[in-house]
C-alpha cells in the first residue's frame, strides 16, 4: 500500500510528534508499505495518514480545502477526544472536527477511551483500536546510558494542572539533582537528560488525564531509562512499562529504587508495534 504520513501544525508540533511520526513510519515501512512523510500537506494516490486533525479543525479554509481536495485520508488520533472536545479546549469546533472524521477512511487510536467517542460518530466498522508497542527503531544513538549518572531523576512534557505543584515538590525534594524539560526547551536535548538520569518520570496531570501516554514511556523504556510513574488511569495497560505509585510515594521510591535493566528491556518488547498496527494495515 502507498501510504503518506501528514503531520499538520507548526513545525514544533513536528518535533514534539516525532516519537510517533518516525517510529510509525518505520514500522509501516518494515511491514512492506511504500511510506512516506510531509509537513502540512497531503498527496494525492495515496493513503494519507492524518497525525494532528485536531489542529485543522480550527482552520475552516485549510478543512475545507481537504474535504474538497478528493485525497483518501485516515486519521491517526493521538489527543484525548471526549465526545465533545480534544484535551478539554473550550474552544473547539467540534462540527469540523466531526466532518473530518466521517470523510475519512477510518480512524485508529492507541487509547480504548476515545473508542466509544470515535464510534459514535464514524461507526464502530471504521475506527480501530491499535495499543502502542516497542519497534527497533524508539532506540536512539544519541542515547548512552552509561551508568555516569549527573541527576537523580527527570521528566520532559507539558508542565500543566496537577504537575506544577508536582514539579515544585520535586525541585524542593531533589534540588540541581532534578531535571525538568518542558516546552520552551529544544525538544531533542531529552536524549541528554535521558542519558544522565537515573530514573524518568511519568507523571499524572488530574482529573482530565484520562490515559497514559505510551509515546514518552517507550521513548524512555526502549533506550535503557527505567521510569517511576503517579497515574491513577490506564485502561491500555501502558503502566507494564513503569513502576506505579502515589505521588508522595514516588518521590520516596526515588532515591531507593533499583532497577532491572534486563527486565525492563523484556518488558519493553513485549508488545510489538507492528503487530498491533496489522489491525488497519
């Protein structure tokens, strides 16, 4: 099959898209799909991979110009759809969102939460739940975790809700021996952080995270790094990657833990990519 990955938004949405862009086009690729990638724009004889849909949705000219364009196009929904909004904006313009969605092929997604969402308004013959897995290609050579270890602990991602109190607690408990990436930072210098801490950090943003995001987790799990989490919601079964605990817990098991490096390595390839993708593919 010719397939086209579509990011749309910003160039740093790319970026901080890429775990998913390139591993998925890598994994299509072993699977014997003739992939490709681009950055705001679709082709034409080919199936495009919509990574994104949420960001032209807001663009009623941009939407309108796909839905009239006559490319084929499936929506690789990534974001927290609860029916009425992604990830809980205010203003979201649900009418584009939902033309999108009926106009496409069909629709995959990695979390069993927006399932029932999707299905309400494509059809449960068109949306498919593909969970997240290892594939070779989440190891990163900038990645070396040689044991030289400068910080205690470290979390890269959107510092909001719940995680501001987290991260001041953190900085207060561990000081210079924590290390925090978060938007205003160049997405790829996790790969150092990454290399020079002992343990990554998945953390829980409230009430509204209604998922575990498995992106990060094989990011970190898949190159060496053992992770400590705080999440409460996970119906996927993500948290097989992490060791799990209430926050003040967490903090506690931080300085102590000791990881398994073989284990985790097992762990982490236990749920493979590809497999689980030949449900669309």
């Amino acid at each position: 099959m010719r397939i086209n990955l579509v990011n749309l938004g910003l160039d740093e949405f790319f970026d901080r898209k890429s775990d998913i862009i390139y591993v998925l086009f890598s994994a299509l690729t072993d699977m014997g799909h003739s992939t490709s990638i681009s950055h705001n724009h679709v082709e034409g004889s080919t199936l495009n991979i919509i990574i994104g849909s949420d960001i032209i949705c807001g663009e009623p000219n941009a939407l309108n110009s796909l839905l009239d364009s006559g490319a084929d196009f499936a929506i690789f929904e990534v974001e927290n759809f609860n029916g009425r909004t992604i990830n809980y904006r205010k203003k979201f313009d649900l009418s584009g969102y939902t033309a999108l969605l009926e106009k496409s092929k069909f629709c995959f997604t990695p979390y069993l939460y927006n399932m029932s969402q999707l299905s309400s308004i494509m059809g449960s013959e068109k949306v498919a739940y593909t969970k997240w897995g290892f594939h070779d290609s989440m190891i990163c050579n900038r990645v070396d975790r040689n044991g030289n270890y400068f910080y205690e602990t470290f979390f890269y991602g959107l510092i909001k809700a719940t995680r501001v109190a987290k991260i001041d607690a953190l900085k207060n408990k561990f000081g210079k021996q924590f290390a925090v990436i978060d938007q205003t930072h160049p997405f790829t210098i996790r790969d150092y952080y990454i290399s020079k801490s002992k343990v990554g950090l998945s953390l829980s943003y409230g009430d509204i995270d209604n998922f575990v995001n498995p992106f990060r987790l094989y990011h970190m799990a898949a190159n060496g790094m053992p992770v400590l989490s705080d999440h409460s919601e996970d119906a996927d079964g993500y948290l097989h990657l992490c060791n799990n605990f209430e926050f003040d817990a967490m903090i506690e098991e931080i300085e102590v833990f000791q990881p398994d490096e073989k284990i985790l390595s097992d762990i982490c390839r236990s749920e493979k990519l590809i497999e689980n993708l030949r449900a669309c593919f």
